[in-house]
C-alpha cells in the first residue's frame, strides 16, 4: 500500500477455516498514546519528504483520486518485465470465479529454461482499493531472474466496486489456472509460490487458507509482505501508531470497510477477507511473514506466524527494526530495505531449491 504518511519526527487434509471472535481490549492495552519505536533515521528521512507530498490518511473520497494515473510513479512495462529478451511477456485473460468476468493476468515465462521452473502467484498491494497486476511487480522480477523463475500476477477486482469475496476470487481462479495450466507453461505444479505485499500479502494468506481447504492446490509456500490480515484494526500497534507512518489506523479502516462493508469488525467475517479471523492454522504451506516495528500490522503480523508455529506449521518471521509501513519501497536504499528484500531472496532460495 503506498497511501498516508507520517505526520511525526524519527524517534493438506480436511480443515474447517472459522471466524475467530475480536478479544476485549482496555484502552491501554490497546496502545493509546503508547511510545513508538523510533524509525530508522534512513527510514525518516524519507518519510519526511513523503509528509509533503502525499495524504497523511487515505480516506474513501482519495480513492478515485489515488487510481489515477501518477507520471511520478509510472507503471513497470513490459519492456522492463522482460529483462533484455530473458522473459516473455504476455498479458491473458483467464476463466473467472462462477459467474464472474475473465481475470487478467501478466504472465512472465523464463526464456530457454531445460526444465519445469518453480513460479510465484502474485497478489499486488493497494489496500483493497488501489493498484494492478503492475504494482509491486519489479521485487518480483527481480526474484525471477535470479531464480529462474516464472511469475503470473493476477489484476484482480477492486473494492469497493468488488466486495469480498470477489477480490480474493479473483485470485483462486488465477492460481487455479496456473496450476492446471503448468504443463503448456513450462511450470513445475508442485513449486508454485503465493506472494504479495500488504493488501496482497493478505490475499496471499488467504489463497493459502483456500488452496487448503478446497483442496484444488497444493502450494509450495507463502510469502507475506507486511501483509494486512486483521479487519479489527484494534491491535497495540494499530493504537499505538494511529495517524503515524504509512497506512495509518483511518487509512486501515478504509480499505477494509470498502471489502467488508458494514460486516467489518463484525463477528461474521471470512477468514479468505481477513486470515487473522482463522481459528485453524495447520496444515499450511511454509510462511515468510516479514514487518516493520514502526507500522500498524505489526501485531496482527507477529500474532499470524506465531499461530502458524502453535500449529505445529513451518514460518519464519522478520520484523525489521524502525521500518515503517512498505519501508522497501519508499527507502529501496535503506539499510534494512537491503537487508528485508534479500532475506525474502534467501528464503525462496532454500525453499525451491531442487
């Protein structure tokens, strides 16, 4: 999500995926007028010039302002999708969700590989109400050409125009056809990766809840981005860092009111909207879960991979100190932005080796 800003100085089996109940809060516990951790003096630098340019929460009526096209963030094109003739590059409509349109995917196949390559699933960020198959996609190339990857990254509907769950829909159906798809793609069905940051990252968690439970996919792992998990927005950090950093406590409140409606916060909320609502963790493919001290999802984040290892699942989580929200993105120099991409490299390194 790349939406507010800071407005502050530096300082496989059968499983039933149910709706876990939002647990009472004291207002301290919640983190009301809690210290901060400090950003990262890089991080703050950056969030400093951001702080001019850009909203300090995103709102619904900054939605239709936010799609529009921005030539100071212009989208990745194909040309640079295909990193000097080593991929091809195609666009495709695949079969929707019942009863839904098509679904639009970019699809980006390894030139000469010898044989079947591992793929990534990508789900882009964007709160739920911004962005395209485009957003995000270039960390992702990136991976690719080290790894001899393919990637097919899934433009799926927006809120509020699309609720739930025609969204996360949106991008079963792309994963689905990639899968039944893998031989004419040259993909390797056993090693396919769902990844996505922020809004995506959930999306991501979500598919892996599904691939579970539908049984339709057998997904090789999960990497999550700072992913937006929990539609309570009542943890510590959520309180602790309102109106602060990178998609602020108002802007979370958007973005999931525009998916859930008036069921947000509610006790009837899928888990394929929210993942934090699952009751069952297990049986789910190796999470990376990565986040910032200094954001909003820091908790719920910190709460999913705990829950992944409590049951009896395989993740491995990073919360990088003084980060703020999408810190990577805004600070691609920084230190920690350095340090978070490769550690994401490493793990998908170890995981698809052959």
């Amino acid at each position: 999500m790349v939406t507010a800003v800071t407005r502050d100085r530096p300082s496989r089996g059968d499983h039933v995926t149910t709706t876990s109940p939002s647990a009472p809060h004291t207002t301290e516990q919640r983190g009301v007028g809690a210290p901060r951790p400090p950003f990262d003096p890089e991080i703050a630098a950056v969030l400093q010039v951001l702080a001019g340019v850009m909203p300090s929460s995103l709102t619904a009526d900054l939605i239709p302002v936010l799609r529009q096209p921005n030539p100071a963030l212009p989208s990745i094109t194909d040309e640079e999708l295909g990193r000097g003739g080593t991929f091809t590059v195609s666009t495709r409509s695949v079969p929707g969700p019942a009863g839904a349109p098509d679904v639009e995917v970019i699809v980006c196949l390894p030139v000469g590989a010898a044989a079947p390559v591992a793929a990534v699933l990508h789900t882009h960020g964007g709160g739920m109400v911004i962005g395209d198959a485009r957003t995000g996609l270039a960390e992702i190339m990136d991976w690719a050409a080290e790894l001899q990857l393919a990637v097919v990254s899934v433009d799926y509907r927006l809120a509020p125009e699309t609720p739930h769950p025609g969204p996360v829909e949106d991008c079963y159906a792309a994963l689905l056809w990639t899968a039944r798809n893998a031989a004419e793609l040259g993909i390797d069905p056993d090693r396919i990766v769902v990844a996505g940051a922020s809004a995506g990252g959930g999306l991501a968690a979500a598919l892996a809840l599904m691939a579970r439970d539908r049984g339709d996919v057998a997904l090789a792992g999960q990497l999550l981005i700072y992913p937006m998990l929990d539609d309570r927005n009542d943890t510590f950090s959520a309180h602790q860092m309102a109106g602060v950093g990178v998609w602020d406590q108002v802007s979370n409140d958007t973005g999931w009111t525009a998916l859930l409606g008036a069921d947000r916060g509610g006790p009837d909320v899928s888990p394929y909207a929210a993942p934090a609502r699952a009751t069952d963790l297990s049986g789910l493919p190796p999470a990376f879960v990565d986040v910032a001290s200094t954001e909003t999802f820091r908790d719920e984040d910190i709460a999913y991979a705990t829950r992944i290892w409590q049951a009896g699942g395989i993740a491995e989580l990073h919360v990088w100190p003084g980060g703020c929200h999408g810190f990577d993105t805004f600070a691609p120099g920084a230190g920690i932005s350095q340090e978070a991409r490769a550690a994401r490299l490493r793990w998908l390194r170890r995981l698809l080796a052959p």
